[in-house]
C-alpha cells in the first residue's frame, strides 16, 4: 500500500503517526519545514481535549502534561438581561499548546519513527501528481481542498463567516478561577474567551474576540495591531470594559500587551462541509480529511478534537486492506459522519441566536452543578452535545436523565469507567 497524505496539521500528523504503528507506509506532505512553522505566525489557538489527549496517549506523543499546559475548569458567562453563570469542570483537562511548538514536535517524531515528510506546495496540483504514485491520497488540509472538493449544499447552511475573529496571545490578564478556560456569551455582540495557553516564551493568555458581523465588536476585531499597538490594545480594553467588565477588570492595563506581533489572528471562517472524496486518475481516489472535509467556526473548539477523531478512525480503515476504491471512500465517510455532523449541527447552532432549549439548560446548569458536569463532559462528546440541544424535547430528555442520576444512590462506577475510543488498541508506537 501506498498512501500519500497531503497537510501535516493534526489530520494528518495523527493520520501518518497511527498508519506507521499499524504497519503502512506513508508518506506526510506539508508546506512548510518545521523549523518554517516554529518561526512563523500563530496558526490557531487550540484546546484539546481529553478524548484527543488519549489518542496522543496511544500515539505516544503526549509530550505536553506539564500544569501549566492544561486547563482544568470551565466557566459559562451569559451577560445580558437574563445574565448566569455556571463552572463545568472537564475531566481530563484541557490541554493548550502553541502549534508552532506542538506540530514541529509532532513531524519530528514521526521522522524519528522511520516516515517520510515532504516539504512541497499544496496545490490541487500537486494533489493530482501524487495519484501518479500512489494507491490512495489523503487530502489533510490546505488550500486545495475547496479546489478538489466541492462543498455539500445539504450539510452546509451558510455561505459566509458567522464570525469577525481577533485572537491573540497576552500578557497582563489575571485568572478569576485557575487553570480555567472562560467563555463569555454576549447575544447580538458575540462571544469572548480566555484561556491559559504555553508558547515559545512560556504561559501567556489566549484572548479571543468573536464578533457578530455588523454589531459594535466588529470594528474592534477589525482594527488592525501593527499600525499602532496602542491604539490596538485600547480598543480591545475598550470591549472588554463595555461587554464583559469582570474580565476587563482583572487586566492591569501598565502589563497588557500582544505577546508579540506575529501573535495574532485576526478574520473569519466560513462554515462549509465538502464532499469526502473524488477520483484523482484511473484507479486512484482522493478524500478529504480534517479542514479539508468539515470546517467549523472555532467558538466550540472542535476543530482539532474532530481532525483527531478523524484520523485514527480513517487509519483503521486503511489498515484493513485495498481496494482503495469509491467504496471504500464511501464507507468510510459513513464510519465518520455521524460524530462529524454532530460538531457541524452543534457549532451552527451556537453561532446562531441562542434557542430557548439552549437557554433552558444554561440556567439548569447555572442552578445544579450536575448538569454542569454532564455538560462539561459532552464538550468532549459531540453527539451527546447535540443530542442534548438539538430540541426542546431531547433537551427536557437530557436534564431529565442528570437529575435522575444524580439523585439515584451511587453504582461505584465513576465517570472515568466509561467507554472510551480506542480501548483495548496497541499504545506503543512500533
């Protein structure tokens, strides 16, 4: 067999890494050297999750557990007429790692293990070239994929972002709860998050604008660092003091700064999910993987966790052999689909006006700490999330169930029992 992956984000990355402990040779493709990617600009701000953290566990590159690496609580802010607010704590935490440190590592080792990366320009391409070579091709990411893959009308409602993003990594923010990750709602304006983040130079702050298109946080995502800093970190401030004062509060405005000017990211995202796979040449096909398949807004930092989920169901079903045919690109779309939906429904319908349900189940958490938990834990569950808000009805469903189990006398099986992907597969790399 021999599969080419073109991208080394996490699709890929986890994708060649699981294909090498399984026995099948691949070869990575990316654009940039490792040593390119840690000079360059921030690429995103992720927080993986602990379903990921597992599979980098069976990866073994879970490189990062340090304390200050992870975040292990979780608090809910919606402001508004009807402000509340509530702590959901994920077990296991949350990790958040720069990917200029994380994806160099993570290519290095695979290196390390024997696999072939190759720096090269992602275009459709070079895409198209490697079916010359190659019994299937794995599209994980970059800029061919909207070439190559046409997006799927059905499972795509929008056709613009739903988002103006300003991200960056700060200093001079001091945590209300440690090692937390805040997430503030703010209807008709958008969305704030915080969260403790590791870089190059150490523990920063990830400080995250989400701005409804034409509403007053726009302009402030839009205005642009290098020109004038100062002007740039008051407008920020300035946010902050008018939409979410407790957070403004905590920043000492002498040491609030941008980390550094390649620090930020600053646009949008349009949600779109693309057909999985095409025929490349005559007998050779492409699927899509990762970005290349679902892009999602990041307001619920699904991105990674879902490219990670991904990869290694797509390895196993590589693993079980030829022909790498339109059949098997569409079982195994199928195998994916219904986790992937979930993030697509569930992410749509947080950057949409929040639902009564949704509301429903914010004040139950904000009144019952056991269904912050059990909301906590479907971050982490994107069909149970879904399941969860989806309607009035599975939503009355879903606190119906918490309150039932939180007032049943205890089964001596913790949370920690139940099932979880992979159990049972090989956790050392070959």
């Amino acid at each position: 067999m021999r599969i080419a992956i073109a991208g080394d984000g996490v699709a890929g990355l986890h994708l060649a890494l699981r294909l090498r402990q399984l026995g099948v040779e691949a070869t990575l493709f990316g654009a940039r050297s490792p040593e390119d990617v840690r000079r360059g600009r921030a690429l995103n701000f992720v927080a993986r999750s602990g379903s990921t953290r597992r599979r980098e566990a069976l990866l073994g590159v879970d490189f990062w557990t340090a304390p200050d690496t992870l975040a292990e609580t979780r608090t809910v802010t919606v402001h508004g007429p009807e402000p509340l607010s509530f702590r959901a704590d994920p077990h296991p935490a949350y990790s958040m790692v720069d990917f200029r440190l994380y994806l160099p590592a993570l290519v290095e080792e695979y290196v390390a293990r024997g696999g072939r990366h190759v720096v090269t320009e992602l275009t459709a391409r070079t895409v198209r070239g490697l079916a010359d070579d190659h019994d299937l091709v794995v599209v994980a990411g970059g800029r061919a994929a909207g070439e190559l893959f046409p997006r799927d009308p059905r499972c795509s409602p929008f056709d613009a972002p739903q988002r103006v993003l300003c991200g960056g990594l700060y200093r001079g923010i001091a945590e209300d709860v440690p090692r937390s990750i805040e997430f503030h709602a703010v209807p008709g304006v958008g969305e704030v998050l915080r969260m403790p983040f590791v870089c190059a130079d150490g523990r920063v702050d990830v400080l995250g604008l989400e701005a409804v298109p034409g509403g007053p946080l726009e302009a402030v995502c839009r205005t642009p660092y290098d020109r004038d800093p100062d002007r740039f970190h008051a407008a920020v401030l300035g946010a902050l003091r008018r939409h979410v004062p407790g957070l403004r509060e905590r920043i000492d405005e002498r040491e609030f700064r941008l980390n550094g000017p390649g620090d930020l990211v600053q646009g949008g995202v349009v949600p779109v999910v693309r057909r999985a796979w095409r025929a490349l040449a005559e007998g050779t096909w492409a699927f899509a993987l990762g970005d290349a398949w679902c892009v999602n807004d990041p307001v619920t930092a699904q991105g990674a966790n879902l490219a990670s989920y991904c990869a290694l169901e797509f390895a196993e079903a590589v693993a079980a052999g030829p022909p790498f045919d339109e059949a098997f690109c569409r079982a195994a779309e199928e195998r994916m689909r219904p986790y992937a939906e979930s993030v697509a429904q569930w992410t749509a319908a947080f950057v949409r006006p929040p639902t009564p349900q949704l509301l429903e189940l914010f004040r139950a958490a904000a009144a019952d700490p056991a269904v912050a938990a059990a909301f906590a834990a479907n971050f982490d569950d994107p069909p149970a999330m879904w399941r969860s808000i989806a309607t009035p009805e599975r939503t009355a469903a879903f606190l119906d169930g918490v309150r039932g189990r939180s007032a049943a006398p205890a089964s001596g099986v913790s949370g920690e029992r139940r099932t979880r992907p992979w159990a049972g597969l090989p956790t050392r790399p070959l």
